[in-house]
C-alpha cells in the first residue's frame, strides 16, 4: 500500500494527470452551468411569476409527472440544474416539483437519450431503462418529500433575494439586466463547481484503482462499486454513458444503470451546489433519499435486464 507523504502529495497535485483531470472535468461543466444562468436569467426577465405558476398542476401526481418531463422542454445537464430550479422556486414552482426537476431533467432529455443510445449501440435496452429508472426514482423521492415535508428548506440569504429589489432590471433595460443576472448566477455557482473539480481530480490522482476492483467483485460489490465512481468522477450526464460502457462486460448491467442514474442526481460538483441552495440537514436527507432508491431500483431493474 502506497503511504503519501506532505512530500509526494505535493508534486501529485501538479502533475499531468490532476491537472489534465481538473481541466478536463471544470471545461466539460462550464458551459452548462452558463447555460444555465442564462436560462435562469431569462426566466427571471422575460417570463412572468403567474405564468410559471400556471403552468404546473395544482394535483400532486400531475405535478410530479410535469417536473419529470420538464426536462425534454429544457435539456440542461445537472451542473447548470442548480441556478435554473432557483429561479423556478422563485416564480412560484413547489420544492417538490423543483427536486424532481433536478433529479430527472439531466437524464430525461433528448441530448443525453441519444448519447446513452450511442455508447450502448448493441444494448439499446440500458438506454431506454436509464430513461426509466430516472423517471421513477425522481417521482418517488417527490412524493416522499410532498408527503414528509413542510418548511420551506431554502437557505435565508436565497428566500430574501425574491424580495429584493434588483436595480439591472430598470438600468439598461432587459437585454443588460439578462447579462446582469447571468454573471451573477454563474460566479455564484462557478466557485462550488470549481471546489468539486479539485476535490474530484485529487481523488482520480490518488485513488487505488486495483482496492476498488477488487470490492467490485463481491456479491453486489459492482454496484458500490459503480455508484461511488459515478459520485467520484462527476462525469457530464452526456458523457458518463461513454465511460459506463467500458464496464459492460465487467460488471452486470444493472450496477451500470446504478452507475448512469446516480451520477447526474448525486456527485461532488451538485452535492456541493445543493449544500448552497438547501439546508444542510434537507440536502443530507435527499442524499439519502437518493442514494436509497437507485441503488434499490438498479437492483430490481436488473432482474428484468
């Protein structure tokens, strides 16, 4: 076993493969957390309070099922969920839709249905049930927090920004309080993305890759295994397919499912995101909430793979 020293850890931190991994995973984020904020920035300008609020079902079940497929209307990747689903809480969306939205919108969407049909080109199965399990595992944990929760989890500093006045929106008009905004939200989330970027390159350079294959190999090992790799790399929901199909033959294909369907819920850019947007004792709830269910549906989906 290797033993790291203040003396080996240090160049570690500036050889090629920490740099290459940083670079490679905060360049694969960025743009979607632009997207985004500039999703957010022109739901903030240009769409009224009263219209979102119409659009979502006043029925729980309708509810859930809208948040599930919101994210064919709007495909962005889990790294720019955040600052979107704030602004959508803001015009009036319930938090269980918003968490539903959050699960489901970076898997359930056109750009990363074709990516997964594309890396599973001999398996089209394992895209169409990655679509599935997304869906389902996104309503339970939405009727689980419509049935168990009751204060708002919001941190204050966010539920006071709706009551502000925001100066951009009268100064230079919409185009520039659009730009305004979007600068805003995504410095904001650009410096928890850039801590989850050094966190995942550290671990990428120093993690024993022949201890984690050996505890793949016990009886649902894989499936631990895949779960915390997914969280570990952070992969874009458009690429983690790519990677999850290099274990097709090494593992089963539900620890593969497990693998793809926790990554865009749960890894350390989002985690790291939610803790700024929520409560630290909701956002460990719906960790587990999250964690429970994909590693119970990976396993039940496997039995009909």
């Amino acid at each position: 076993m290797t033993t790291f020293t203040p003396f080996t850890l240090w160049p570690l931190l500036f050889s090629d493969t920490f740099k290459t991994s940083f670079l490679g995973i905060l360049l694969e984020a960025l743009p979607f957390v632009l997207l985004g904020a500039l999703l957010s920035s022109l739901l903030r300008v240009f769409v009224p309070d009263e219209m979102i609020s119409r659009w979502i079902p006043r029925r729980p079940l309708p509810a859930i099922l809208f948040g599930c497929l919101l994210g064919i209307l709007f495909p962005v990747c889990e790294c720019g969920m955040i600052p979107l689903v704030r602004r959508l809480i803001h015009k009036g969306m319930p938090l269980y839709v918003a968490i539903v939205f959050i699960l489901s919108g970076p898997i359930i969407n056109p750009v990363v249905y074709g990516a997964t049909l594309m890396a599973f080109r001999s398996h089209p199965e394992l895209a169409y049930t990655r679509m599935g399990l997304a869906f389902v595992v996104a309503a339970l944990i939405g009727l689980i927090l419509y049935a168990t929760v009751r204060k708002s989890p919001l941190r204050l500093s966010i539920r006071r920004e709706g009551s502000e006045v925001h100066q951009a929106d009268t100064r230079g008009g919409r185009v520039a309080a659009v730009l305004v905004h979007t600068s805003d939200e995504f410095f904001e989330m650009g410096k928890y993305l850039i801590i989850g970027c050094l966190l995942t390159a550290g671990i990428q350079t120093f993690m024993n890759q022949g201890s984690l294959s050996a505890i793949g190999e016990r009886p649902l090992g894989s499936y631990v295994f895949m779960m915390g790799l997914s969280f570990v790399l952070s992969l874009c929901s458009t690429s983690d397919a790519f990677v999850a199909s290099t274990f097709l033959h090494v593992f089963p294909a539900g620890s593969l499912l497990a693998f793809m369907v926790l990554g865009p819920m749960l890894d350390f850019k989002n985690s790291l995101m939610l803790l700024s947007l929520f409560k630290t004792r909701f956002a460990l709830y719906l960790f587990f909430l999250i964690i429970a269910t994909v590693f119970t549906g990976s396993v039940l989906a496997s039995l009909w793979l």
